[in-house]
C-alpha cells in the first residue's frame, strides 16, 4: 500500500488503503516497588538471538501471527504454533490491531502461564501491496517496501517502556534505538471469516477475502523481548508519540496489567 499516513488508525497499514502509523500496543507487566521485592525483569537484547531468532526474525512472526488472527476470535496470549524447542514457549500478547483515534489511551489485562517470554512491539507499523479493488494490488519490491517503512518510521519521535516501574534503556531516539528492527520479507494468510484487515479498515479493506495470502510484507517497529516473570502481579507501560513532541499527530499510550500464575 501507499505511503500515505493514515492517523485515524491506531495500526500500521500498508498498500493503497495507506500505511497507517500506529502503535500496537502490547504490555504486559507489574509490580512490587518496596524494598526486597524481586529484580526487574530480564529485556533479552537484540544481539542476543533471543530463543534461538533475531529480533528481526521475531518481528515476521509477530506480523503473521497477528494479521492472520480473527477478529471475533482475538486471542488475548497469541500462541505463535510456528516455532519448536524453547522458541515454542514465547508468547504474543494482544490485542495487537487496534482501529481508533489518533490518541489512544488504554489498560489492558492479561492471565499467562508461567515460564513464558513475551515478545511484543511498543510501536510498530507494515507494508505491504494490498489493496481494493485486488486488481488495484501494487506491485512493490520487498525493497520498496521496506524503504516505504522507512519514510514513515522517520515521523515517530518518542518511544518508551516501563516494565514494573523500570525503564528500558536505549529507545530514546526511535530511529537509532537498538530495538528497532526491520523485518525481512514474510507472507501472512488472513483468517477464514472476520479477518483484521476488514476490521481494522472497513469497507476499504472489503475486498480482501479470508484464507488468503498476501507476499511480500515488510514491517518496522521498536520492539521488546521479555524473559519470562516471576509468578504474580506486573505491568508494563509503553509511550509512542508520531509528529512533534509540542503537537504530536499521534500518540500512544498503553499500560497492561498482567497476571503470572504459579507453576503447576
């Protein structure tokens, strides 16, 4: 889709409907500020190879867990099914594609296992040739692409996470930060019936049938690769601002408050 910025939707979009800048949010964390309570949780970094990918590698199937989702049958802990070994373990919190204003301000809850990695974007958008009618499908490079992600990436001026209080360090400047990533080329298949797309765009997106696959997408974004946390209560907060700080055109800002069972 085009490079045109679409700042009414709270999700990154691609091809002729206009990439929509946004924040998807995803949090998940909490809590315990008094004295002895437990370490911070781990951020892996993305020179790490966290599970065994790259956060590049990581960010692709985010993308295709996520674009791939019902929208009557959003799963609230994404269960990627695209990975074995540990890798298998890391989690998709969500919801993830969210249409709205372009202020958005939310808290969201969560219930996980324990033992579980999360990875999620603090700010995220994609591109990709998509478009309505089909036969209005553009015919980018996943260069091209790619480079269109760039553009629009380029207006995001602010990214922030607090996962139980404590900062993450090295995401001041968005375009520099350490986590931000570009994914390599990847292919998604929209759910069967109640696919995002139609729900994140409308009738814009009406032509966009289920159980079918779109190639090639490229996504970038800022994103966090958590070990998994101790059994109880956390949150995490994440900040995205787009335009200029004195009047932004977009903003986010998203705390989730999560639940860590015990082990069985």
């Amino acid at each position: 889709m085009k490079n045109k910025i679409k700042l009414t939707n709270a999700i990154p979009w691609a091809g002729r409907f206009g990439s929509a800048i946004a924040g998807l949010l995803l949090l998940a964390m909490a809590t315990s500020s008094l004295a002895g309570s437990p370490p911070a949780p781990e951020v892996l970094p993305p020179s790490s190879l966290p599970y065994g990918f790259s956060y590049e590698e990581w960010s692709a199937k985010f993308w295709q867990f996520n674009l791939g989702q019902s929208s009557k049958h959003y799963a609230l802990l994404g269960v990627p099914d695209i990975c074995s070994g540990p890798a298998s373990k890391v989690r998709f919190p969500g919801p993830n594609i969210i249409g709205g204003d372009a202020i958005h301000i939310g808290t969201n809850h969560i219930t996980m296992p324990a033992g579980t990695p999360l990875f999620f974007p603090v700010f995220c958008l994609w591109q990709d040739n998509s478009a309505c009618p089909l036969t209005n499908f553009t015919t980018l490079t996943a260069v091209q692409l790619a480079e269109a992600d760039e553009a629009n990436w380029s207006a995001v001026t602010e990214t922030s996470c607090t996962i139980d209080g404590v900062s993450v360090d090295g995401m001041e400047n968005p375009t520099n930060s350490i986590y931000n990533v570009v994914s390599p080329p990847f292919s998604y298949t929209t759910a069967e019936k109640d696919n995002v797309l139609f729900a994140a765009f409308g009738e814009a997106a009406a032509c966009i049938p289920g159980d079918f696959t779109i190639y090639p997408a490229v996504a970038e974004g800022v994103y966090v690769m958590l070990a998994p946390l101790k059994p109880g209560k956390h949150t995490i907060h994440t900040v995205a601002v787009v335009g200029p700080a004195s009047a932004p055109f977009a903003e986010s800002e998203v705390t989730w408050d999560l639940t860590v069972l015990p082990p069985e």
